[in-house]
C-alpha cells in the first residue's frame, strides 16, 4: 500500500471526517511529509511547534521554515519556545516532557481528537531496541499506531519509503545536523548498528511490523494472566493489602509482579527495584511512599494505603488580609506600585501583578497532572516534575499548595510564582503573599 493510502487508510478506519487534530511539526523530513499528506488528504489539523533554542541560529530556521509552511498552507501555527536550565538534567527527557506538555495543551485548547506524530517503523525498530537494551520488557512491542491521545499513521511505513514520497512530491525540510551525531543511543543505533543488522539478517519494514504487532498481542496476553493472578493471590482488605512469599512460583521473577501489582502507583523502575529489595531484607524492613508504605513481614509484603487528608481549598478574595493554609499563617495585601518598590527575593514573600488576576483566587493542595509555568522558564511544566527537581520527599508533596486563578496554575505556595503573573516594569498593582512565621 502506498504512503498516502496507508494514511488515508488509517484516518478512515479510526476517525470521522469533521474531526481536528494536533500535528507535531518539527520541520524534518518525516513530519514534514506527514503535514503535506494530510493536507493533500484534507484532514483537518493545526501544527504545533517547539524551538528549544538548543542549535542558536538553526532552531530559529527551523521555526521559521515551519511558520512559513503553515502560513502558505493556510494552517494553524502553534509555537513554543523554551529554554533549558543546566539544572534540568538529560536534554532528550527533557525535550520529551516539554513538547508533551505543550501539545496536550494545544489538544485541550483545541478540543482536537488526537496528537499525530509522525514515528515510522524503522523509528519503531529503533525504540524496540533501546527497550530491549535497558532492560524494558513492557516497552518490547514498540511504539503503537494509536496509544491514547497519540496516533502515528506513519507506524506501519519505512524511511526509504517517506524519502521516496518526497523526493516524487519534490518537499523542502529541515535536516537537524545533531542526527547525525552518535552521542545520543538512538542515534548510535540508527547510524552504526541496524543498517548492519539489517543487511546481515535482511529485515524488510513487513517483518518488524508483524513482530511488533505479535510482540504487542504477547504482553497484552501476559498483562491479563498477571492480572489474574494478582487477583487471586493478593489478599486485600480495606487499605491493607498483603503479597504472600509462598504462593509465588519460582518462575515469575518477583520484580514483574511488583510492576503489575503496584502499577496504579506509577513508580519509577528505580522504585520497583527498591522495594524488590525488601524480599532479602530483614522482617520490619519498609518504604514510604507518598500513597502508601510497604512492610517485610514474616510471611510477606504488607502494603497499606494511606488516607490522605488534604487541607480545605482557602478562597482569597481581593480584601482578604489574613487567612491559614495547612495550621500556617499568611496575610495577603494589594498595593500601589511605587518608585523604590523592590522585587522580595524570599520564598516566603510570593508577590503578583494584581492587574493579571481575576479575584477570587483558590488556594488548595496540588493535584498529580497540575501543570505550571515557573517563573524565568517559555514553557509549562508538571509541577510534579518541578518538586522532583526541587528534591522534594514524595511524602511532602500532598501538603504542599498551589495558588489557582482561572482554572490556571498561578504559582506553588513558598516556591514560585507563574512567569505569565510576574511583576513587570509596566505593572501597577502588587499583589502579596507573605507567610507568617513565628518568631
């Protein structure tokens, strides 16, 4: 099947014709190919852009090439640029967090159906193996052609089969040089490993489709028995729940039953690792999490849950000068912007500018899936993500709180403030919070 069958193929097998979608454009050749199919098609979509700023110059011609693109296509362009702070560790998991970040909510403010990315399968091939190489058993299926709000129409397509549409169709791009550059693992595979596996073992686009697909059926057949089992080798009641030593066989390596058991948790491997440990450690051993602690004991690992109480959201209106968060103290004022007014330097005083705040604002705990722009960063950011970062103790995070204006992230309580709420030279009005602390 040709590419652009294959893709209109995909559209009428999965979607109806009046619905929008969110392509992710980097200006390369894949995408690039996919946004021109699609237009072709008449696929309704909106392109969604981020400049990392990380190659100077070629990031802004990336930028450009693809506003352009749009511009002369009569496509919506949605465009991020962000910056990476050195304290921001791997560039790729970073990269990665951000542009999910930002096409989410490019697909929630569109109300689009779906985020098109254009992965083909040699890109699949790729991800297989990196899954293999770190030890991923989930991840050995690869990438899927639909995974939640993501779909890849390009999935069951090779490279050589997107160079040859564009070189037919005569498409311009951007080639990013750092491709080429084998410091990165995906790119060493790319460049160095697979073209010699693949001449060696002759492996076409069909084969490593198939094998994904049977691999895909494999975990999703193995997912079921191990959820089986869990149900019947578990004891739970109320919020203990208790994995009996005896009843596991000596097959089952005790690490994947602990991803399937504990998966509503979604830990880290590094956190299944730790608490695979405890098989081996003294009886009383535990770990604390932020929703439940496990214990060693005599017969087993016991897992308690914890009911966790969060404080009552607090409503702050614009006269509101004193109010409590969690048995703390604040006060809140709404000032005049002076000559010698002076931007508090001090996590204790969270000042606003009142003219970007819609009163009331709610003060309540911080939720998984909370998202914030932090102040001096371009783009958003989980604020799970952001107190990892700030070495916060899972254990600490229920308590802490974050300021809500519209449905919007304003700041987190004795951390940040929004970069969209900072004081600025044209403000006129401050809004402070300062926390009250005992002498």
């Amino acid at each position: 099947m040709k590419i652009k069958d294959q893709v209109q193929h995909f559209f009428k097998n999965h979607f109806s014709e009046n619905d929008h979608f969110i392509l992710g454009l980097s200006g390369g050749l894949d995408s690039t190919v996919l946004a021109e199919i699609l237009y072709e098609l008449g696929i309704s979509f909106s392109a969604a852009h981020v400049n990392y700023q990380l190659r100077g110059e070629d990031s802004m011609e990336d930028e450009r090439s693809v506003k352009n693109w749009c511009d002369s296509h009569q496509i919506n362009f949605q465009l991020l640029r962000v910056q990476k702070d050195k304290s921001e560790g791997n560039t790729q998991n970073w990269a990665r967090k951000i542009r999910r970040s930002f096409f989410e909510d490019c697909l929630k403010k569109q109300n689009a159906k779906a985020i098109i990315l254009a992965q083909h399968s040699d890109d699949n091939w790729e991800t297989q193996w990196l899954h293999f190489l770190r030890g991923s058993i989930q991840g050995l299926g690869g990438m899927k052609e639909i995974n939640g709000r993501y779909v890849r129409p390009l999935l069951k397509c090779s490279k050589k089969e997107i160079d040859t549409w564009a070189s037919s169709k005569k498409i311009n791009w951007r080639e990013d040089a750092s491709n080429q550059l084998t410091d990165y693992n995906r790119n060493f595979l790319r460049l160095e490993i697979l073209p010699r596996i693949q001449d060696r073992f002759e492996i076409d686009t069909r084969q490593i489709n198939e094998r994904s697909e049977l691999l895909h059926h494999f975990m999703g057949w193995n997912h079921y028995l191990m959820e089986n089992w869990i149900q019947e080798n578990v004891q739970s009641k109320d919020n203990l729940a208790q994995l009996i030593f005896s009843s596991i066989p000596q097959h089952l390596h005790v690490e994947i039953i602990l991803h399937h058991w504990l998966h509503e948790f979604h830990l880290s491997k590094n956190e299944i690792e730790e608490i695979g440990k405890l098989m081996h450690a003294s009886i009383g051993a535990f770990r604390e999490y932020e929703l439940f602690s496990i214990q060693k004991t005599a017969i087993g690992l016991a897992l308690v849950r914890k009911n966790i109480v969060y404080p009552s959201a607090v409503t702050i209106e614009e006269n509101t000068s004193l109010f409590q968060w969690n048995q703390e103290s604040y006060s809140a004022s709404l000032t005049m912007m002076t000559p010698d007014f002076k931007i508090e330097k001090n996590p204790n005083v969270m000042q606003f500018d009142a003219d970007l705040i819609s009163f009331p604002i709610i003060l309540r705990s911080y939720q998984p899936g909370d998202k914030i722009q932090p102040l001096g960063m371009k783009g958003k950011m989980l604020i799970s993500d952001y107190l990892t970062q700030k070495k916060i103790p899972s254990l600490q995070k229920s308590t802490i709180a974050v300021i809500e204006n519209n449905n919007q992230i304003i700041g987190i309580l004795g951390f940040t403030i929004s970069e969209t709420h900072k004081i600025t030279k044209d403000s006129r009005r401050v809004f402070t919070i300062h926390h009250l602390q005992h002498p």
